[in-house]
C-alpha cells in the first residue's frame, strides 16, 4: 500500500503543558481512519499540525511524500491543492455565496477563467448532494447540514487526494449526521478518497471507518479495527465505549 500520511514521534508542548509526547501513526491511500481523544488530548490540534498551520515542537510530519516542516512556502501552496480539509464550523466565508465558496480554491490553485470554473462548482454541488438553488445563497441562509455538505464541496473542489475532517457530523441532528457520514463513505468509495477525520461520534465509526487510532494522555494508545480498539483494556477506551453502549 502506498503511505500518504506519517506523523514520527510528534511532540507538541505550549508552554509548561505538554499534548503530544511523541504520537506516531501512519495512514494508507485509500483508507478512511478515525481519530478519537478526549477532550484536550489534542486532536485539532494535531490535525492543524498535519497541515501545516500550526508547528510541532518536534517530530516530523510527511504528507504526500512532502515533509510538512521542511517545505517551503512554494511546495507547501501546491500541497495544499492536493488535500482537502472540513473544519469543525464549515468555515465558509459568510460575505460569499455557496457557488463563490466553492470556487476558492480554483481561483486560488488554477488558472481557470470564472466561465469554466461555473460548472465546475455546479458539479461539486450537486455531487453533495445540495440543489441547484443552493448555489445563490449565503451560509447564513442554509441549514447545519447543507452548510456542511457545501464545505465538503468546497474541500472536494480540487479533486483531492486526502480529505480532513475535524468533527464532521458536531452540530447536526441524528438523521442529518447519518446521512453526511454515509455521503463522506460514498464519495469516498467512488473516488478513491482517503478520509482521515476527528470525531466523537461513535456511529460514524461504526459506520465508515476501515480504521481507528485512539490518543489520551498525549499518547497513541490504540490504533487498529474497531473491534479491537473496542476491546482495548485502557480504561479510557473502556469508559468512551461503555458511555455510547
């Protein structure tokens, strides 16, 4: 299998806290791998780290074949045209339109005059599964759901290798979670995507992860199948799957 994502005895310190004490995992093409921690066992954090906006105290990051924190800014912008990233709350700029969300990063990446890139947007939008009037409309005017699913069209804009997710399913209802998730493993199936994404939600993992890697205590501490993660002695592993039973 080809490797796409390896993280090296990572550690992060702020100052006299320490998050990360030496986390190393490495992430497959083609896999869709979950990451779970409690709350400040530094999973955004991480994720931040991995793409290149937030710089670990030590360790190293390789991504794509790019060592993230030995690029420069050059390499780092055409790596960044090859992963796709959901941030917790979308963030979709709210003075834009969902179409001119969208068409972001081909204004950014591409050379693409603004007639071809139109259809283009339209493609991604209806690949999430959002209406075509949806295209005129500001976040502020969609539901949770469509405003997630029009960030994922903006993280899929490029056609991207790896896609990141960082609580994709926090902020929508049961149903509305249920069919984002199974829309990621979807597109993740019929594209070839690797998903790498952080989440509490224990039936998104069920659902669609190949994949599980478990941090607590600024440590990997388990990383495998559900079924044996779920069987882990660690008593923090015990007490999340046993809260969710």
């Amino acid at each position: 299998m080809e490797r796409v994502l390896t993280v090296e005895s990572l550690v992060t310190r702020f100052g006299t806290q320490v998050v990360h004490d030496g986390v190393s995992f490495s992430v497959d093409r083609g896999e869709v791998v979950a990451l779970i921690g409690g709350s400040g066992s530094g999973k955004s954090v991480l994720l931040r780290e991995i793409i290149g906006l937030v710089r670990p105290t030590a360790g190293r990051i390789e991504l794509l074949g790019i060592d993230v924190w030995q690029s420069g800014p050059y390499e780092m912008d055409d790596l960044r045209s090859h992963f796709g990233v959901l941030f917790q709350d979308g963030a979709l700029f709210s003075s834009l339109t969902v179409a001119e969300n969208v068409a972001v990063p081909f204004v950014e990446h591409t050379a693409l005059t603004r007639d071809l890139i139109a259809p283009l947007v339209g493609f991604k939008l209806a690949m999430v599964g959002l209406p075509p009037d949806a295209a005129a409309k500001f976040p502020a005017q969609l539901s949770g759901g469509m405003r997630k699913r029009a960030a994922l069209a903006r993280a899929l804009a490029l056609e991207p290798d790896l896609l990141f997710l960082d609580e994709p399913t926090s902020g929508l209802d049961p149903v509305g979670a249920r069919e984002f998730y199974l829309l990621l493993r979807a597109l993740s199936d019929s594209l070839g995507l690797t998903v790498f994404f952080l989440t509490h939600d224990l039936d998104m993992l069920v659902a669609i992860a190949d994949r599980v890697i478990a941090l607590s205590a600024g440590r990997v501490i388990a990383d495998g199948p559900m079924d044996s993660v779920r069987a882990s002695d660690d008593p923090w592993l015990q007490e999340y799957f046993a809260s969710r039973a």
